[in-house]
C-alpha cells in the first residue's frame, strides 16, 4: 500500500489504522477471533521480528512479543544498549553532530536482517506541533524495506485500535449505532492522547455514536478529529464533544476512561499540573456508571485504581479492562500474520 | 495446589520447596535426572515463561532460559524498560502516589499472555522482619493465573535447593542420616540467606543430619529454621548449630560453604561491614575438608576464590561447584516440563 | 584447534580468523553464499548461544540474533542487568575486590548452559599497550567448554572480516591480484582499528594487493601488520602504506572507508582530537572514485554520511556497503552452523 509521504513500493506498513482499508481492518478482526479461539500454529517459523522501543513498555511488548512466540517465530530487541538513540532523521546533512548513524541506512540493513520492524519512536515533549507530525515512525516506514509496525507514537496507537475494536465487537455486538462514550479522567500521570486518537477512529469505523468528554483544554488533536470525522461521513458514526461528565455517560453502552495530556499545556509541565488539579473529580465511579445503558467500561491501563476509576467499577460484572488487555494478544497474532505469512 | 493465603484456585505454583509435597519433589528430582540424560524435546513448544528480575541474576537467569529454550519454549523479559519496579502491592488505596499499576491488574494481564511468570521480587533491605514476609513474590502467586515461579526472594530460593538435592543424590548416593555441613564463610560483599534456608529445608526432607556453622550474630531465620525441625520430625533428619568452624566439619560428608548477612545488622551495614570483619579466617581450605570423611565441596556460586574457598578445594576433586551449577538446568527443565507440559 | 595459549582440548573457537585455516575459510565462504541463497533450515533447533556484549552493539548483535533464529536456535542475552562486568580474570588471586566472579568459574558454568559463547569483551581504553593483548577474550577462550565466538576485541574483528571477504568474492569476482585501498577517513568520533585489521588479514588470505592511506600517527598495530605480511607472503598477497590519499585510490577495484583512531594517542583525548580535526578533507566523494578502476565503496557502518563519505557516492551504484551488512547475517549464518552443527 502507498505512502502519501511516498514510501512503500509495496511494502504494507501498520502505522495508523488508515493504513489498511476498512475490509482489511474487517479481515484482520475476523482473524484475531479465530486465532482466539483456536491453539496457533508455527506459521512464523523461522521469522524474526526487530523491535525498536525507545520508551519503555509493558503490555504492548510483552503481548506482541508472546504473540510471535506463538507464531513460532522470534523477536529481537535492537534498541538495548546501543546508541540508537541518536539516529539522523534528515535528508543531505553533513553529520557531524551526536547521531553517529542515519536513519536511511539503519532501516535498510535491519530489513535485511528481520521480517518487520516493530517501533515505539521517541517522543521529544517539547511542542505539539512537532510530535503530532509522527516524523520518526514515518522516517522508518519511508526507508524501511519491511513492514513497520507503530508500538505507539505521538499521535496514533493502531494495535490498542485494534484490540479496542475486537473487544467491542466481542461484548457489544453490533457496534453501528451503539453509544460510545470516551471520558477523560483525572491523573497525576496523564498517558499520551494516542489511544484516544486511534480509539475515536476505530470507533468512527464502526459506525458508532461517539461522545468525548473532557474538561476545557483537553481538547484532542484537531487533526485526527478532521480524520475521524470524514470516515464517519462515509460510516454513518457521528462524533460530539461534552465538557461534562455526567451527562456525557447517560444512556452510553460503553464507557472508556483514559487520562490524557492537555495538548495545549504540552510543553508546559507546571502549567499542566495546575490545570488537571482542577479536575479530579473526573473519576468514574458505580454511580456514575450507572446513568449508562447496561454500560461496560473499558482502559488501555495501566491503571491507578480509585483515582481514574474505583475499585467497585473495575473489580466488577461491567469492567471489560483485562479482557481487553488479553485481546492485545489475539490482535496482534492476527496482524503478524496477515503481515508476515507467505 | 492451595496456599495459605488463599492464592491458586488450581494453579500450582513453586515459590518455595513447601508448595511441592515431599512424593513431588521426589517425582522433579527423577525426572530432571532423566532430562540430564537424554536429549530434550519440544514439549513445550510455542509456550512462553514472563521473567520479572527486579534484581540481576547471572546464573539462575540464564540456566532458566537456555532450560526453556532446550524443551522449545520462549523467555520473554518483562521488567526491562518498563515502570514494572512501582507496582502498588497493598489492596484498595487510592493510587496518587508512585506506582501507576497495582499488582492485581498486572499478574492478570500478564498471565493471558505467558503460560507461566519467573518474578526475583525485589528486596527492600530496611528491615528483615518486613522482607521475610516475602510480600511481593506471595503477591504475585495471589493475583497470578498461571504458575509462579520464585527465582529467588529474600526468604527462599527453591530452584537453588532442587540442583542441590539433585546434587547431593549424585554424588552421595542414600542422603539419609548422611552428614552436612553448611559453613559460613566470610566475604567482603556477603549474599542472602535465601540458598541456605531452602538448602536446610531440602537437606530435611531428604533426612540427612545438618550442621550449621557461624560466628555469632549470624543466626538464620527462626521462621525457617521452625518448618526445617518440623519437616525433619518427619524424616528423621537431624540440625544441629554451632558456632566453630573445625569441629563442625569433622566427619562431613559434605560442606556446603555460603557467605550469607547478618540478619540481626540488616538495616545497618556499617555495623554488619565491622561484624563480618572479625571473621575473615572463615575460609574454606584443603585442611579443613580432610576433616570431613571423604568430603565434598558445594557451593551455590558466584564464588570469591581465596577469600570463601581456596583454590586448591576449588579446582581439586573434592569440588562439586560447577557440576552443581550445571544441574541449575537440568532440574529447571524439570520443573518447567512438571509445570507447564499439557 | 590447539591454541597459543594453550587453550582449546579440542574445542574450535572463532577469535580472530587466524584460528581458522584458510582452507576453513574457504569452506565457511561457499557455506554463507549457499546459505544466503536458500532457505534455512532449523539445523540448530534446540540449541543456544549465550551472549556477552560488555559494549554496545546494533549489527553485529542483531545479525547474529537473527541468523540464529533463521537456523532455528537461539541466543540468550546474558550481561544484561549483571554484575558480570567485574570478572577476575587473573590466576590465583585472593578476591577481596571487585569482582565477585573469576571468569574461569563463569566460563565453565556457562559452558554447561549453551552451546556457544558470542563475548565482545570490554576496552580499557587507557594503554593500547595493554588493549592490544585481547586479554579477556583469550580469558574467555581458555576457560569456556564450547566455542567462543569474538564480537569485535581490542584487535580484532573477525565476523565483519568474513562479511567483508564474501563481499568482495561476490562483487570483484577473483580476488587474486585484485587492488583493495583501505583508506582512513575522517570522523569526530573514530571507531576502533578491529575492523581494519580483519579486513586486512583477510584481504591478504585472498591475495590482494593492499594500499593503506592515513595521515601520520594512524599506522596500524605493528604485530597485525606483521601477522599480515606473514600470510602475504604465502598468498603473494601485497602490502604497503601510503600518507596520502588520492594517489593511494589511483587504480584501485575497492575502496574501503573506515575512521580509526590514532594508536599512539590512544590515551590521551584531547592529543587525538586535536591531531584528527587536522584531517577533516579525508572524506571519499565521486571524485576520488573516479580515480579508481570502476572502483566499488566498502564501509563497516555505522556510517556518518558526508563526513566520511558523501551522499553521492553512498546513494550510487559504487556503493557496496549495505550489501557487506547484509552478508554479516549470512556469514554468521555459516560460522553457526561450522561451529554448532553435530
């Protein structure tokens, strides 16, 4: 599949959901369920997959990492210990600065070593405007000669997408219609906005009611609202946004709490913390919950238990939390193989 | 297998020598012989162990992953990069603080993914009564799905006992009323009493008479030494103290040496650096072991020569040192196949 | 194969390519170019390799991680996270430092664990003196059971010689007479002279003429360059010197870029970089190609682009160096199964 930044030549990558079509997407869902629900066979075998992490991870790892396990092939950590860290991302320069490597060629001779490059790219922190262009994982898909999977960057996390969406299908049935509800929550560690983003636009795939809820300046990207918005033209899923919490549940099927960073403040750790001190009281809670249509609730965790969400909701019947952590696993044998079979 | 703590539902774990019962470890020690002996087979194929060292590990580390990798299974290395060294342990708090993850959420998550999870918990070293409790490790059994697996905690080291009974049976043949002796020995830089506590409790199951030999101060856990005389009441083994070198070496079979703190000076290592100081003549040496009757050299390695035990003892044909540290993987191999194999 | 040192009892290691025989090497070359062109076949299945980067690594440990997966083995990471950076390698001493481990000790348990040791063995990087000896992986070598595999020492690296020598094989056809111009280039960040000297050995086992070009005070370690013209004079290879570079690349089939750093400096900063900064028009470009015999570009990578060679030459269809990269997988490929194959 074509890059619009011109990379490919074939080579399907895994960067965003848009990467694939909505019947790939589809496809890749109906795979995941069956590999589910049946023991895996070494289609892999002899395969390895080289995986880039250049900010720490646990689950999305450790379920990719025993997915390809699964799969009977293997993969390789290529970031420890090695000066990685300081790979030249531009074009023509003469590089006599820290980065002893370029881009270009570090993925050209890891295609030749692995059968796809799984990557976490690191995010600087410093402007929102220049995280959100995704510059690194898009540099690795442009010289790559394997397929790219993003573990997660700025903007998107496309395997969270994913599990999100085979766990919705699992527990809600049909999702046309059906009410979603993404609440932010209070945090003293808010995550990144990517689950969000990746979650609003597998929701909008799917054609479904989509309520955001979050106090003033936690606004999400206005990119990725543009994107969601026109797969919803094409889905019939329609997209509102509340600054309120109680009313954004009422009536919802599903609610997904996240913490995410105000994309305002982003560069401005003091100023964020004062703000999201203001809202701890976006917490959900049994009564809260219970304004919902039978609702479930699902995270991406890691969780902080009581303060994004209490103990009584997560411990009981409607917390969907760690099935939709075990459908990381399912969705990620399905993505490797549709990837990587011959 | 049920524990005390109300963990399991089922799952067997082995977090001490006291989760097998005496017909099972017997049942380990045969089968890992067997394993030593022949070729291993993919028995465990496509099944994957999560290692959490939250400490580092050279030996038991890597004689568990060439063990699984010999019988066809995966390691995968879940602490490295990753928040996992904050994981909130205590039930029902309100997670503000540190640690973005409580250890419920984790284990379960973590066992959708691995068929079984290997956790050196981490050590405190504040206060000796805390880290007996080897809180971490039973909570990591509480919460978990799938067996788990000690790989060494402050109390305990079960996988180090196995290799040493499994030693002890090659090489001194009917252990019953056989003479023991575990020497301290001094060390600039002493290790946990975790190996001798589990090598008391597997040297009474196996009914041999033990003598443990220290200086003053350096008294085992009274905990422990309480289940070793229960256990050795069924056995008829026998453990005497003593607090001289030579006299406890006369007529040994075997001198097990080990360097362990003093867990009365715990918390203070300026006053365990000045005790130990006194006792540098504790040494393994040639002299020494004539003593013993035919006597045989352990020791669970890593290993200061010249300082612990000379090198005469170590490189002569009194020292069962690196046959024991091979049986490290063979009676890994044993446990994982008891453990895992369907 | 007996080594110097007295080493060895049999066991094969692959610590420099002088301990292969160059019919060995033949053998080893016709191996890597069948495998590059099949597939692989899990010939290793079962078996592990322990690794032992005490520096960092990204091609030579991703390489080789991935040509084991391809012959269906394993590798196991084993300094990660322990203390193994302070081995005793000295004989007899009482070890009341340091170090809690004698590299004798850890090289016989080891052995027993895996099939393979992959070390790449610390620098001081205070006396080449003392560096040029290769102490510790000779350690290694003495003292390990099963072959060990040298990752890039002080002196030498062996894995990239036999990449290199395939590469050349495969794009200058008959090595015999052929011109090879090892030509020092300028880089703020110099790497070792490891790969300069396998190369030449290598190229003198094929009977190169060899042209060296640096600046004064970048000669080569004398006792390679004495190892070198020992084997010249077998193959009727040849060797000279040149402090000058474009005249060094008049005729030349193959020009191989490297940057290495003054031995005579080579303790002492701030000498070294002021004597390197003197050298900045050391860089090959298409001009000085053109001075070649329809001259090929090789480098060992990682590589700074348009400090030590321009972007035109590297992008163009001289440049060989991400084909020499891509052989460091297949070569290893070859080496494994020599080495581990029963």
């Amino acid at each position: 599949m074509a890059h619009a930044d011109g990379s490919g030549d074939g080579v399907r990558h895994f960067t965003r959901l848009d990467d694939f079509t909505p019947q790939q997407i589809e496809d890749l869902l109906d795979l995941a369920r069956r590999l589910k629900h049946k023991p895996a066979r070494p289609d892999l075998a002899g395969r390895s997959v080289g995986m880039l992490f250049f900010r720490p991870s646990l689950r999305t790892r450790s379920s990719f990492e025993a997915a390809m396990n699964q799969l009977g092939g293997r993969t390789i950590a290529l970031a420890a210990a090695s000066d990685f860290w300081d790979l030249e991302v531009r074009e023509g320069r003469v590089m006599d600065g820290k980065a002893p490597e370029h881009i270009r060629d570090a993925a050209a001779v890891l295609s030749s070593y692995v059968s796809a490059l799984a990557v976490r790219p690191p995010v600087e922190g410093q402007s929102w405007e220049v995280d959100r262009q995704d510059a690194h994982i898009r540099a690795w898909a442009r010289y790559a000669k394997v397929p790219v999977i993003n573990m997660e960057s700025a903007l998107w996390h496309p395997l969270q997408g994913l599990a999100d969406l085979m766990t919705l299908r699992e527990h809600v049935g049909s999702l046309r219609g059906k009410r979603l509800t993404l609440a932010w929550v209070h945090s003293p560690q808010p995550a990144s906005a990517a689950v969000a983003h990746s979650l609003l636009f597998a929701a909008a795939l799917a054609g479904m009611h989509i309520r955001v809820a979050h106090p003033a300046g936690y606004e999400l990207d206005e990119g990725v609202l543009t994107d969601v918005r026109r797969v919803a033209g094409t889905t019939g899923a329609e997209l509102e946004q509340q600054e309120e919490l109680e009313s954004a549940v009422e009536g919802a099927h599903v609610v997904y709490a996240r913490s995410w960073q105000s994309l305002g403040d982003y560069d401005n750790a003091t100023l964020s913390a004062s703000r999201r001190a203001r809202f701890k009281d976006w917490r959900i809670d049994e009564r809260l919950m219970a304004r919902g249509d039978d609702a479930r609730l699902m995270h991406a965790m890691p969780i902080r238990r009581n303060v994004e969400v209490t103990d009584e909701v997560l411990d009981g019947p409607r917390s969907l939390v760690h099935l939709q952590a075990e459908n990381r696993l399912h969705s990620a044998k399905a993505l490797l193989t549709m990837l990587l079979r011959h």
